[in-house]
C-alpha cells in the first residue's frame, strides 16, 4: 500500500492546526507536524516576497491524496496554497501500519 506525506505552507500556526485538526477528525491523515517560523523568499504576482510561514508535513495513504488537498484547500487562507505530496519509498514497517490503521481506508 503506498504512503505520502505532503508537504503544506501556512500563513498562521492557527491555521495549520486548524487544518490538521480536521483531517485527523476525517481520519485522513495520521499526524501533523507542524513547524513554526520558516522563512520564505518567493515571486508572488511579479514581486519578489519574503515571508514568515509555518509549514506543515501530514502523513497517509497516497489514494487519500484528493480528499486531503479538497478539505485543506476549503479550510487554507491563501490563494494557492503550497500542498505537495512525497512518496514514502522506504520506511520503518510497524510505523507504516500505524499509518494505514489511523487513516480511512481509501474508497
């Protein structure tokens, strides 16, 4: 069974935990962490930005992929959110099982 985490840019540690919260409520990932303070330098609208974001790395199934940008893209306050999906191509067996025991299966 194939695994992700993605990769998500917040503006507000608020907002990433609120959305972390709802996916957990979901049953759509199985953890959030959540690091506060980043900087990030980016062209947004013709103009270079710098920004503090706090970034968030959410953990699940890869076929739940589309439910979880749908319901953090409903709950996110920028315009186009950064939402990335990484495979998990190697990882720790039992921690891969927790994984798939803490998330919905995948319709």
């Amino acid at each position: 069974m194939p695994f992700q985490m993605i990769y998500v840019t917040f503006g507000t540690e608020e907002n990433a935990r609120e959305v972390a919260k709802h996916l957990l409520e979901k049953q759509l990932i199985s953890c959030a962490n959540i690091f506060p303070a980043i900087q990030s330098i980016y062209i947004w609208k013709g103009e270079i930005k710098e920004d503090q974001e706090i970034v968030a790395i959410f953990k699940s199934r890869a076929g739940l992929f589309k439910e979880i940008e749908d319901a953090i893209t409903s709950l996110h306050t920028y315009e186009v959110p950064c939402i990335v999906a990484l495979p998990i191509e190697q990882a720790h067996e039992p921690f891969l099982k927790w994984i798939e025991n803490s998330t919905s299966p995948v319709k």
